[in-house]
C-alpha cells in the first residue's frame, strides 16, 4: 500500500509538476547558498562580496537557462559530434600558455574580459550530449565490444584525459563515473565497465602517487586526527564546524569556522559553515532536496520515449547527484580531499552558469520528446498533462 501511493506521488510530480517542483528545489538551493555567501561576506577577515558576486553570476546564467529551455533538441543530435569537438578543441587550448590563465597550479581558465570561465565546466554538459547522442544511434548495439566498450570510452577518455592535463582530478573522474553509469543504463555489459572501473582507477591511483602533494591528501585522509594541524586541516576544521552547529546551528553570521580556520569556505568547504550556521536539520533538509531533485529527474526521465531526450535527462541528473556525492564526501571525510563545489550553494560562476543550462536543458527534455521510433528531423513528440494528472502525447509533423 505505501509503496503504491509513493507510486502516485512520483506520477504526479513527473507527468504534472516535475518542471516546477525541480525549479522549485534549485531556487531553495539557490537561496540557501546566498544567505550563506552574505555571511561569509560579512566576515571582518575576508573582504570578498561573495553574495554580491553571486547575485551576479546567477543573473549571467539566467540566459543560459533559457537557452538551454529553448534549444531545439533535433540540432544538439544532429550535431552532438560536432559539440563534443567544439569541447575538446577548448580544452585543448586552455592548456595553451597565453590562452589558459594559471592559478594555484592549475591551468583550467579563459579570461573573458572580467571573468574567468573554466571551460570544463562547459565541457561536462558536452559529454553528456554527446554520449546520449552515441546511445541512441547504437541503441541496439551495446553488447558489443566495439560499439559498448572501446568507442563510447575511449573518445570519453580523450576528454577526460584532457581534463587531467589541467590538472582537475575531480571533474575528470565526474565526466568518466556519468559515462560509465549512463553506458550501464544503456545496457552496456557489466564485464566491460568493470574493466573501465578497474582501468580509470589503476590510473588515478597511479597519477596520485606520482604526485606528492596529493599523495600526502591521501595520507592525511587516512589519519585525520593525527594531521589535523598538517594535511588534514582543512578536514578537521570542517568536521569542527559540522559538530560545532548542532541542530540548529549558530545562526547566519555567527559561525567562527569563516574567520579563515576553514580554508575555501565558500566554494569547497561551504556545507560546514552551511551546517554550523543553519544547523544540521538544514543541512538534512538540504540532501533531501538534492534527493527529491534526483529522484523526480530520473523517474521523469524514464518515461521519455525518445532515447537522445532520456539519457540527456539521466546524464543532468547524475552530473549534479555525483557532484553532491563527491563533495559531502569529501567534507565529512568520507571521501579524501578533492576540490569539488556544491551545486547551486558554493560560490562558483563557471559552474552555476553551466547548471542553469543544464536545469533548462533537463526542462526541455521533459517538454519536447523528440519520438523514439522516427528519427527524422521533422517529428516531435509534444507532452501535454491532462487534469487526471497523467501525460497524453501528440505527435506533429511539421511541414
């Protein structure tokens, strides 16, 4: 019986509400992250505006949101190669001495007059089109070796790979966990990405312990007590701020762990000043926002007849889910250090603004189904609810 009315909740929230209810839940979220960046502002330590900034950067990706609610689906398949070149090509010349902009090590920008893009952002929503566009044109396919293991990997890989070169470990390991896992719903076989896991973490693994400052991460991930004043300061006064809030938290403003004891604490790092501050019921509140967000997604998702449409769909929603995993993970110590932001909360433009297109582009997948069974150019599939609060398709040739 219980499971049969969460049955109907979830028909009702993806056939009728599904759009409102998931830019309902990113404008909380959004909310939630600039009542904490005004308080990080107002920290006499650290002079930086965050709120202002951000309020400034959401109004950057307002135009990106609808450009991804107003793109025509038909070009983004008929072209989704060319997208995913367009990508590599940028990532390519952001490693460029001249053209990327170098900070802390990392080559990973383009200044663009006063702002700084970070191009990977942009190129994790580039996958996803393209790897959805793969998936549908050899849907029928994916057992075999060639058109499920070696293709769809090795030209993801490329684009993960160049990601490394940045270096930006996070985010290539981001691209690589969503491709794996929309190969896996796809029905790709379960030995191949094994043997993809197994590959992609042979070579992370290898590429830390190369590198000694992410070596000693590692280390100091394994005893945070013990490294708290080294390696592990930035974890430990993290779970400081976390048990610091209690249930209800301090209160905006009146957090401590801000006052620069928590390194990035407004883009990697915020969700312990978000708990210390709001408490941990907020901060519950706040997963289970991120759940709903997911859960409403993917179970709309499922029911979109095209597979271009769909796995567009499952790919958004898996991005900001690992996203979330990753960096809850990291900042409860689950996970060792990677810098990871919180989607919608932390302060990040190159991010937000991609995530405003991402949400637009998930809305006009669950809006304009292209058909499953026509794959030409002037068939649409239009998804109209009903007051009975189920979804009656039409379908329109245009001529």
């Amino acid at each position: 019986m219980l499971l049969d009315r969460l049955e109907v909740y979830c028909n009702y929230f993806s056939q009728r509400k599904a759009g409102w209810f998931i830019l309902g839940s990113v404008a909380l979220l959004l909310g939630l992250g600039t009542v904490i960046l005004s308080s990080a502002s107002l920290s006499f330590i650290n002079s930086e505006n965050y709120f202002s900034k951000q309020l400034l950067w959401c109004a950057i990706g307002v135009p990106f949101f609808f450009a991804g609610c107003l793109i025509d689906l038909k070009f983004l398949r008929k072209h989704h190669a060319l997208i995913l070149a367009g990508a590599a090509a940028v990532l390519v010349a952001v490693l460029i001495p001249g053209i990327g902009k170098l900070v802390n090590g990392s080559r990973r920008w383009i200044s663009a007059g006063p702002l700084n893009m970070q191009v990977s952002e942009f190129a994790k929503i580039a996958a996803i089109i393209w790897m959805s566009g793969y998936l549908e044109k050899n849907s029928g396919h994916m057992d075999s070796v060639w058109n499920g293991f070696l293709t769809p990997l090795s030209i993801s890989g490329v684009i993960c790979l160049l990601v490394l070169l940045e270096p930006d470990y996070g985010t290539a390991i981001l691209i690589g966990a969503v491709a794996i896992t929309l190969l896996f719903l796809a029905n790709a076989k379960i030995s191949h990405l094994a043997v993809a896991m197994a590959g992609g973490l042979a070579l992370i693994s290898a590429l830390i312990y190369a590198n000694p400052s992410r070596m000693r991460r590692i280390v100091a991930f394994l005893d945070v007590e013990k490294n708290k004043s080294d390696g592990a300061y930035q974890l430990w006064q993290g779970m400081l701020g976390f048990v610091s809030g209690g249930l209800f938290g301090h209160g905006i403003g009146q957090g401590r762990q801000q006052l620069t004891y928590l390194p990035e604490a407004h883009t990697d790092f915020i969700f312990p000043i978000f708990s210390e501050e709001l408490g941990s019921l907020a901060a519950i509140a706040a997963l289970s926002a991120y759940a709903l967000l997911f859960f409403v997604a993917a179970h709309c998702a499922k029911k979109i007849r095209s597979d271009f449409a769909k796995f567009i769909s499952y790919g958004i929603a898996l991005l900001i889910t690992y996203q979330v995993i990753i960096n809850v993970g990291v900042v409860t110590g689950l996970l060792p250090t990677k810098g990871m932001v919180l989607p919608f909360i932390s302060y990040g433009g190159s991010n937000l603004v991609s995530l405003f297109f991402a949400v637009g582009l998930l809305l006009n997948c669950f809006s304009s189904d292209l058909t499953a069974n026509d794959k030409s150019d002037d068939t649409f599939d239009y998804v109209i609810p009903t007051e009975a609060g189920m979804c009656r398709r039409f379908n329109t040739r245009r001529k």
